[in-house]
C-alpha cells in the first residue's frame, strides 16, 4: 500500500473515479496508521489502523473525506496513535464515548453546577453559553465537535460584530469547559477540539489610569450625591484596587479592621484572597452604618441584598466630572498606577492586586520610568565607586 506525505496538492489531485484500479488505500507519512481509503466510485474515507492487545489488525473510521479536513483527521489519528501506545483501544473507546452526552446536557447538568459553586464570574459564563455557544453546539455530542467548527464559530461570532475580546472570551471559555470535560473523563486525553485554535489580536484593548486632579474631582461629587452607599463603594473600590464583586459581596464578618484585613472567601482564582486595607479604607469602614441584622456591608434597601449592578449610579457621576470613558474596573487599574509611579515593585503590585500570573501585573511596567531609572543609579552608583576615568586608565602597550 502506498505512503504518501498528505497534503492540500496530493488530495485535490485525487481522481473523481478510478475504475481501472477499484479501491486504493495511502498512508500518511507523517502520522503512522493513518490512512485515506480511495474507492472507485470516486468516494473517500479517513481511518486508523492499528493493532489490538491480540495483536490483531484493527481499522477505527474518523469520517469521510472532504467532510472532515486534512488537519481535524491528522490531528485525531495523532489522539489514537497516543492511546494505542498507552495500551488503550479506540474501538473500545469508541463504544465508551456513545455515551458521551450533548454539549447543552453536559453544560446544564456538569458544567454550570460547578461553576456557579467555584466561579464569581458563573452567571458570565450562563449569558455567553446560552447566546452564542448552545445555539451552534448545543445539539452536537460533544466527541463530534471538532476543530473546524471551532475555528468557524470563532470568525461567525466576530463578523457579528463583536469585539476581539469579546470572541476570545467565549473561544477561552469553550476551551475551559472542554477541559473540563477531559478532567471529569467525560472525554478522552487531548480531545479537547479548542486546542491550537489561535485568540484574535485584541487592539481595543486598554487601561485608563486617573490623575490625581481626576480623583480629587470625582472625591468632590461624591461629597455631594445623594447615594451615600455608591459613594462608599467608589472610594473603596479606588482604596484598595479590589474587584467590584469582592466590594459588593463583602460581609462583616469577612473584615478584621483590627488587622486591616478584607478577606474574600472565593476570589477569581477560585481560592481565598485577603486584602490589605490601608488606614485610609479602614476609616472609612469604621465611619459606616452597621445592621444587626444583615452580614452584608452594602445592600440594596429593597432586597436587604448585595447590589446586582452600579452602573447607572456610577454612570451618572462619571458624566457629571467629565470622566465619561472611565470604567468602574478603571479604578483598579489606577489603584496599580499609583502604587507603581511611587515607586512600590511590581511583586507588591501583584500581591496587591491579587494576581494569580504575573503577567498579569506587568501591564504596568510602562508607567514610571523614572523609577526604573532610580533602579539602575543604584548600581551606577555602587559601579562609580569602582570605575576610574580613562585618563586612569593603564595604557596598552603597543609594539613596533
């Protein structure tokens, strides 16, 4: 049987009928076992071969060709050359996986649940699931999701109109969720079909750091509006560098004033945080009115509840001071701004922020220059103790 390197050129050079010679069968160079089966009628079909525990040859269909790329069939007979070599079987895989549930039951019944007990951001991942990823998938066992229709989903959302960010994230979260399903061993290892799928250069995105002045001018309405709670809300928000929710949800008892602790029980990385306070936000926690009866630090007067959202409070404040472009997450970022360009380190910013990646943290490492200079007259000024004028200098000795 011939072994041919498969390519774009050798498939589109492919007979439509070959009577003469009846049905052929090409293995790929690149990937053992996998084969393309070439039949008279013109017709083709991907398969694996491989032998059994018994050894015995056995043939496992991936699908047929042009239904199921080049790449999507290599990328799958890779996963099975894995697993025969680990000692499984992909026929009795195969079998196993026709229990595999639809994309839409194992969201509702494995992924939600576990999601709203571990993640803040839950109710995110519900909107996006339920406008943009169960329409498409919702239907599709999720072992037949394959790579392509990954890569089609990512472009249809962006010619929706989306952001480039916003297209990642729900590309981040189909990943997240496929992963999932590999940990669970709803699926197999390396079958998650998000894998390799490239995110879109996100070019809208930015941070907007407040000035000084700004703040001062936002402090001052502050003073003068009528919602007392989201005033309080504000300058926390912009005296700590917290996340909204972690402000929003406080509870008393998560606060130790006598240590100038907040302490988050489940923060975004899924595990406890603990948040420094300065004497600032702790002043400004001890001036607060206190309920007996309701653990939570703000609450709606209606619902005795966190509040859902601040945006429209905020939005009317932002507009009053002329910061009409300034986020509310704005305020964290310039929490971070002005903690480096006074000089603290980057490691205190991270701790600071909460930052799981320290990636995560050098977004800010643009902001003051100046201080990385004092950084490096530190060592020019150890090295200029040492270091003597060229005049000093021995003179080589030269030969004639």
């Amino acid at each position: 049987m011939p072994t041919q390197a498969f390519t774009a050129e050798f498939l589109a050079s492919l007979p439509e009928r070959q009577p003469s010679r009846g049905m052929v069968c090409y293995f790929d160079s690149e990937v053992r076992g996998f084969m393309l089966e070439h039949r008279a009628s013109g017709g083709a079909t991907w398969y694996f071969r491989y032998r059994d525990a018994n050894s015995k040859v056995r043939l496992f269909r991936i699908g047929h060709f042009p239904g199921i790329t080049l790449a999507d069939a290599r990328a799958k007979a890779h996963c099975l050359r894995v697993m025969v070599q680990e000692g499984g079987d992909p026929r009795v895989e195969r079998h196993r996986l026709k229990e595999v549930p639809t994309f839409a039951e194992f969201s509702a019944e494995r992924y939600l649940s576990y999601a709203q007990s571990r993640k803040r951001s839950w109710a995110i991942d519900e909107t996006l699931l339920r406008n943009h990823l169960l329409p498409l998938f919702g239907e599709f066992r999720m072992n037949r999701i394959m790579r392509s229709d990954v890569i089609n989903m990512h472009q249809a959302i962006k010619e929706q109109g989306y952001a480039a960010g916003t297209c990642n994230r729900i590309l981040v979260l189909l990943k997240f969720i496929f992963n999932c399903a590999i940990r669970w061993d709803v699926l197999p290892a390396g079958s998650n079909p998000c894998s390799g799928v490239a995110l879109f250069e996100d070019r809208g995105a930015r941070e907007r750091y407040l000035s000084v002045d700004e703040v001062q001018l936002l402090f001052d309405e502050l003073a003068k509006n009528r919602n007392v709670q989201v005033g309080w809300v504000i300058q926390l928000l912009l005296l700590t560098g917290a996340r909204k929710r972690e402000i929003l949800d406080a509870r008393w008892e998560h606060l130790d004033l006598g240590r100038q602790i907040l302490t988050v029980p489940l923060s975004k990385s899924g595990k406890p945080r603990h948040i420094p306070l300065s004497d600032a936000a702790v002043a400004l926690l001890q001036s607060l009115p206190r309920e007996t009866d309701i653990p939570w630090v703000f609450f709606n007067p209606k619902t005795r509840k966190p509040p859902v959202s601040i945006f429209y409070a905020w939005d009317t404040i932002r507009r009053k001071v002329g910061l009409d472009e300034v986020r509310l997450h704005d305020l964290r970022h310039s929490f971070a701004s002005f903690l480096v360009n006074s000089g603290r380190s980057l490691y205190e910013v991270q701790r600071l922020l909460g930052h799981h990646d320290p990636k995560m943290t050098m977004r800010y490492a643009h902001l003051s220059p100046a201080a990385l200079i004092e950084a490096a007259n530190v060592v020019g000024s150890v090295v200029g103790t040492v270091q003597k004028r060229p005049g000093d200098l021995p003179q080589a000795e030269t030969s004639v």
